[in-house]
C-alpha cells in the first residue's frame, strides 16, 4: 500500500473518529429529533457536494445518492434508537457502512455507463474513490486515459467523505442519545 493511500485513509479515520466523538457528546447537550436531523445532514451533503462541482448529470446523480444515503440512515437511527448499547453500535456500523456503500453505488451507476464502471466492482468503489486504495475497477481505458478511480474521485468530490464524517456523528449521536435516555428512564 503507498504512502498515500495510508495518509488519506489516516485522515479519514482521524475525521470519522472526531464526528463520533462529537456526535457523543452532543447527546448529553442537546435534543434534536431524528428526522429533522437526518434531513439537516441530507441537505448539507447535497448542497455542498453540489457546489464544490459541476453542475448538470452529476448533480442529479448527487442528489439521489444523498436521498438514499438518507432514507437508509434515517431507518438505521430509527432503529438502533430504543436498542441497547452493544446492540445498537453493531446495527449502526452495519446500517452506516450499507447506507454509505448503496449511495455511492447509486451515483456511480446514475453518473457513469456499465462499460466505464463495471457493475461487479461496485463493492470496491467506496474505498477508490475515498483514498484510492483499489486501482482496479475493471473499466476499459488505454494508458493515456484517467483511470476509473481517479474521475470516479473527481466527480464524486466530498461526497463520500461528507457521507462517512456524517454517518459517523448522526448514529453515534443516536446510539448515545438513546442510552442516555434509557438511563435516565432507570433512574426516574
């Protein structure tokens, strides 16, 4: 693996960790209903990956992605919510990982032809276009081309980090929201 790909997915990491740390702790400070929440992250993934791009077949392909990243994780907070704590961070990993995979699967497949990005590589577009980790996506291109991953990374933009730094804080949120209301439940 170079050096690259460790420093991108280091900085990844790091984020991810800093949004589930601030997702705990504002649990124990403020109370924001879920829906309104997961519409708020919604809107800022769409409005901001839309801005930091080109307009046209791209931005619908964004929008549809961040609707169905939002329906899912929407129904994975909904979820995990009366769930006790072991049980809802397993759920909300689960939930977040195929929230986060079935948008980016969305884009690819809305954004580019079968032939440039083959279906059975879906599974590997996550971790291409977040640090480049897999080169190869099996889309035929001669040497003086992009490669795939790389214009799948371009066109994407920030959207599937927003989307991991978002998941991240929304079920973490959640799962320390509901574990901070059961124990106050107990203790009443």
């Amino acid at each position: 693996m170079s050096s690259e790909v460790l420093l991108f997915t280091g900085a990844v990491g790091a984020l991810l960790a800093t949004a589930v740390l601030l997702g705990r702790t504002l649990a124990k400070r403020r109370h924001w209903r879920i829906l309104p929440m997961m519409g708020s992250l919604t809107a800022s993934v769409i409005v901001l990956t839309v801005a930091t791009g080109p307009f046209g077949a791209r931005s619908l392909a964004v929008m549809l992605a961040a609707a169905l990243w939002g329906a899912v994780l929407f129904s994975t907070a909904s979820l995990v919510r009366h769930s006790h704590s072991l049980l809802a961070t397993v759920v909300s990993v689960i939930g977040g990982v195929i929230a986060i995979n079935a948008a980016l699967v969305a884009f690819v497949v809305v954004r580019f032809s079968s032939t440039d990005a083959p279906r059975e590589y879906a599974l590997h577009w996550l971790p291409a276009m977040l640090t480049g980790a897999v080169k190869d996506l099996g889309g035929v291109r001669s040497e003086t081309e992009t490669p795939l991953w790389v214009h799948m990374s371009e066109d994407a933009s920030l959207l599937p980090l927003l989307m991991v730094v978002l998941t991240g804080f929304a079920l973490s949120y959640v799962v320390r929201r509901g574990a901070l209301t059961r124990t106050a439940g107990v203790a009443g």
